[in-house]
C-alpha cells in the first residue's frame, strides 16, 4: 500500500514530483505582482494627467498676470504724472511682480518709478503655484521727418 501511494508523486521516468505545487505558486505571483506593477505605473501616468490637466488653468492665469503686468508698467512708462495705485488688483487670486531695468550692458535692476530711463520691462505672473513671465525691450524712436 505504501508503494501505491508514492506511484501517484512519480513521473513517468519515475522521479519524485513534490515541487509541482511550488512551480505552480510562484508563477502566480509573478503574474499578480507584474499585473500590479502595471496597475501601478499607469496609475500614476492617470495622476501626473489630471495635474497636468488642472495646471493648465492656473498657467492661463499666470500668463494672463503677467500680461497684465506688463500693461501696468506701459501704462506707468507712457502716463508717468499719473501713476496706478495698487499694482495687483487681479480678482482671480493671481500675483504679478514687475522688474525694470536700465539700458545699461549688463541692465541694471532699477526702481519703476523711474521709469525714464527704463529699456526693459520684466514681469513674473503667478498662479497656485505656476509662474509665467513676460520681458518688453523699450526703445526710443528718432524723428527723421523733414
């Protein structure tokens, strides 16, 4: 009787079969754990999409706050006598910060305020967290009229 229950574990050549059960484990593990690998992987690939997705949005307004902060300084170059207040008055919750610079070689970071002697307007646009920037080179046009 013993004999016939070793004949069930024996190959055809007649050698023990007691790693089948084994073999048949770490295949499925090996599936699951690439199957989840995958699951993973494109998880994340779907996460960065929607990030990208709503980040688009805020890039829109920090570019339109950086427009905006570009008109603010021509506004303030061409109508020097009469200034804007407040240099922020956006409603979307966006920030502009505006930089001038002189016409000197390297350019030099000069008040606005001066803004005679201003060559170039720089303005940073920001919103949650995405900045936008805009430069304007301001040059002086020489009348050549008769």
């Amino acid at each position: 009787m013993n004999k016939m229950v070793l004949s069930k574990y024996k190959d055809k050549k007649g050698q023990a079969q007691h790693r089948a059960g084994q073999v048949m484990i770490m295949t499925t593990l090996a599936i699951g754990g690439t199957i989840l690998g995958a699951a993973t992987i494109a998880g994340l690939l779907v996460v960065y999409q929607i990030r990208q997705s709503t980040d688009l949005a805020s890039s829109a307004q920090a570019i339109f706050a950086a427009d905006a902060g570009i008109e603010w300084g021509l506004y303030n170059f061409f109508h020097a006598a009469t200034p804007i207040g407040d240099p922020n008055p956006l409603s979307s919750g966006a920030r502009f910060v505006i930089e001038c610079y002189d016409g000197e070689i390297p350019p030099n970071l000069i008040d606005c305020s001066a803004l005679s002697t201003t060559s170039s307007i720089r303005s940073f646009g920001t919103a949650r967290g995405v900045s936008r920037a805009f430069l304007i080179y301001l040059q002086t046009a020489t009348s050549t009229s008769p």
